[in-house]
C-alpha cells in the first residue's frame, strides 16, 4: 500500500473553514491547505508538528479559504498554489469579506498557477490536482494517497452553492460524477466545511448529485 499523509484540521475564521495540514512522514515535509483565518495559529501547529511547509495551497479562491494566505507565506517562506481560473476571486478576496461584514487579509500573488492533472509534492507523496469548477470557475480537489481535499464542491451530505458570481449548478454536479464518483469507495473525502465523509457514502445518498437528471 501506498504511504499515507499525517493529516491535521484546524477549522478557522467565521465561517468555520476546514483548513489542512498534510505531511510526508518520512521528510516531514508538508502541504497547508486553506489557510483561510488565524493564520498564527496554523503556523503555531506547523512548528509544534514539527513540519517544514512547502506549500500553501487554495482549493479555491472564496475569501474564507484564502484570509490568511499572508500571514502563512511571511511565517514559512512557502509557495503559494491555486487554479489559475480563480486567480480574479484571489484578487477581490478582501473586497468579497467586505460584503459579508467581514475582514480578510489581502493575499500574496501566488507562486505558481495549478490546471487540472498538475502534481503538487511533498517530500516523497504528492497531491494530484483534480479541477472542478461550477462552486468558482478555477475550483479543485487534491487526491493524495487514500485522501481527497475538496474544498467547497462536496460536503457530507450536500454540495457547494453555485450562486455566487462563476457559479454554475450542472457543472459542479456533472464535475463530481465524472471525476470524484470514479474514486476508489473508501477515499476518505476532506470537505472545506464540516465533516468528513467518504465516496462511497455520497455516492451512494448524496441527495444533491443522485438528482440530477440527464
Ligand atoms: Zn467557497
Ligand atoms: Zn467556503
């Protein structure tokens, strides 16, 4: 069997942002994903884990995933990673918090502009980058090892809303049945808010995709 990453959630910020550590146990190398609030205390559990990051990526552009972008760039000396399409929303994120009442931090621009089949490393595993738009255009999925970070396109029991600006319902459930049912059944799925899950579980009652009529 293939090696598995360390995992870690730390859920930040105000709207409750699943935000992930991932580690390579052998070289301790490690990716943080989402890093969307309190970014002092995420780079407080990278030091006390012992990690080195070597990448901070964004599964998509919404300002509740990416807040803290900053303060996790100053604190590791990180790449930052995100889907080229959601570069726009990455951009405005500050102006999008506003909207809600709500502050984020402007972002660094990223390192490195991700598409659909790109691997992201960490030390000896790596994340393959699985695009899925319709939640925001340049939204994705990173497929580690038995694991999958979905951000905000599948949730335990529920999918990502699709009204937002770049918001399109049929692509995002097309986009799940296409790319994510395939997954082996017992992926463990690590959704952007809330409770984990698995494929085979959503797969088998998730209300939102099952309905959808070709
Ligand atoms: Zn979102
Ligand atoms: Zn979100």
């Amino acid at each position: 069997m293939a090696e598995q990453p360390l995992i870690t959630t730390l859920v930040v910020g105000p709207l409750q942002v699943n935000c992930y550590l991932v580690a390579c146990p052998a070289s301790r190398d490690a990716l943080v994903i989402d890093p969307g609030d309190e970014g002092e205390r995420i780079a407080a559990a990278v030091r006390t884990a012992g990690w080195r990051v070597v990448g901070i990526v964004n599964t998509h552009g919404h300002f509740d995933h990416v807040g803290a972008n900053q303060t996790l760039v100053d604190a590791t000396g990180a790449v930052l990673l995100i889907h080229e399409r959601d570069l726009p929303l990455l951009q405005k994120a500050q102006l999008h918090a506003q909207v809600y009442g709500l502050r984020a931090a402007p972002s660094p621009a990223p390192d490195r502009l991700l598409q659909d089949g790109d691997q992201v490393a960490f030390g000896t595993l790596s994340c393959e980058v699985i695009h899925l738009p319709g939640h925001s255009p340049g939204g994705i999925a990173l497929h580690c090892g038995d694991h999958l970070f979905c951000g905000d396109v599948l949730f335990a029991g529920s999918i990502g809303r699709t009204d937002l600006p770049g918001g399109d319902h049929r692509t995002l459930v097309e986009g799940i049945r296409a790319r994510l049912w395939p997954l082996p059944g017992e992926t463990i799925v690590h959704p952007g808010h809330g409770p984990d899950t698995t494929i085979a579980r959503e797969r088998l009652s998730n209300p939102f995709v099952a309905g959808l009529v070709d």
